[in-house]
C-alpha cells in the first residue's frame, strides 16, 4: 500500500514538474516572440522616422518648385493681359519658358511604411495612434504620387504649345549653364517677337496654361497638407517611442 501511494506521489510530482517546465517554457516563448516583435518594432519605428525626414526634405522642395512655377504662371498671365502684348516680348519669354521646364515630381521615400504593408507587420505596432496616423498618412502619400503624375501631364502640355508661341533659339541664347545639367534661365535680350500673335493662337495657349496655373494653386495646397501631416507623424513617433 506504501509502495502504491509513493508510486502515486512520484508520478504527481513528475506531472507537476512536467507541467511546470513547459508552462514556463511557453510563457519564457512568449516573451521572446514579444521582446523580438518589440525591438523589430522599434527598428521600424527608427527606419520610418528617416523616411519621414526625407520626405519632409523632398517635398519643401516641392513646394518651392510649385510656388516657383506659380509667379511664372502670374506674370505670364499678367503681360499676355497687358493692351500691348507685343511690347513685352523679353518677360513672355522669360515666364513662359519657366512656367515650361518640367522639373521634378519628387518621389516620396517609402521603404518602411511598403515593409509594414507588404509584411502584414502592421500588427507589431504596440502604440494604436501611431498605426492609425501611419495609415492615414500612406493614404494621402498614395493621393500625392499620383495627382503629381496628373498634374506634371499638364505641364508636359504648356511644354508642346510652347512650341507654337516662342522661338527656341532665343530660349538657347537665354540660357547660362553652370554645368552640363545645370542651368540658369535668364531674361532675352531687347524684345523678341513671338512666333504667331494670331488671335486663336494665343487663345489656345492661354487657356492651356491656365489650367496649369489653377492646378498649380491646388497642389501648392495639397503639397503643405502633405508636409505638415509628415512633420506631425515624425513628431509623434519621436515622442511615442521617446527616441
């Protein structure tokens, strides 16, 4: 009888201790999944902060292009309304062709926050303001990228009527490169004519440019939203994770 309930015992503390080691060994398991979630978290977190700093860089850049791009499209305006649209040969040339040079669009850095999405990683992130904000700013980013591509089709059309309205040997001889890929457009010597004054022609190229000026105005907006909201989220991961 002795030997049956020491047998008993045994075996219910082999149980206890069995039961014990794996316990332990499923919540030590946890916690490893959890400090590794939690230091690939904190690494994304780091990564997107470069991300959203150079995105800040970018499109500060952006907005002084399209503000650039604005005077250009104000004074063009400006003198094509003037009663003598002759008399200011030198200052259409010098708007027009700034209103024309194409730029940049600028693609925004996107590294982590595409890691996040095509991982499914979203998940790891402990801090829900943050997961929210990273979403609605991946959504505005996507809505930027491609009004930039609609908006730049409007400038490659001030570019073709272009053609029709200015001599390019004048936009040549008002041009001083400071490098192979760089130059500076200067005002055209005297008055230079343009190639048509015809009415319709200069109608046609009015209205074109137009609507460039309009959606120039409209980006310049969408642009500073954008900047702002990429500073607010840098602002709110450096203070969530206290980098």
């Amino acid at each position: 009888m002795n030997s049956i309930k020491k047998g008993i015992k045994e075996y219910l503390l082999e149980f206890i201790l069995l039961f014990t080691a794996v316990t332990l060994g499923f919540f030590a398991e946890n916690l490893r999944e959890e400090y590794s979630q939690r230091r690939l978290e904190i690494r994304l977190m780091n990564s997107m902060v470069a991300d959203l700093e150079r995105n800040e860089e970018l499109l500060t850049r952006q907005q002084t292009a399209l503000l650039q791009r604005k005077i250009a499209a104000d004074s063009l305006a400006f003198y094509f309304n003037q009663p003598q649209v002759e008399a200011h040969g030198a200052k259409l040339y010098q708007f027009g062709r700034r209103l024309g040079v194409y730029a940049s669009e600028f693609p925004l850095a996107s590294r982590s926050l595409d890691q996040l999405k095509n991982s499914g990683m979203f998940s790891i992130i402990s801090k829900e303001v943050v997961a929210d904000s990273l979403s609605n700013y991946d959504n505005l980013k996507t809505q930027y990228e491609q009004r930039i591509k609609w908006y730049f089709e409007d400038v490659k059309k001030v570019q073709e009527e272009n053609k029709h309205i200015f001599d390019a040997r004048v936009f040549e001889e008002s041009t001083r490169y400071t490098d192979p890929y760089t130059f500076e457009i200067l005002i055209p010597q005297g008055n230079p004519a343009l190639l048509t004054y015809e009415e319709k022609e200069l109608q046609q190229f009015y209205n074109t440019f137009y609507y460039l000026k309009r959606n120039t105005e409209t980006q310049i907006r969408e642009v500073t939203e954008l900047l702002q909201r990429t500073i607010e989220l840098k602002k709110l991961i450096v203070e969530s994770y206290e980098f």
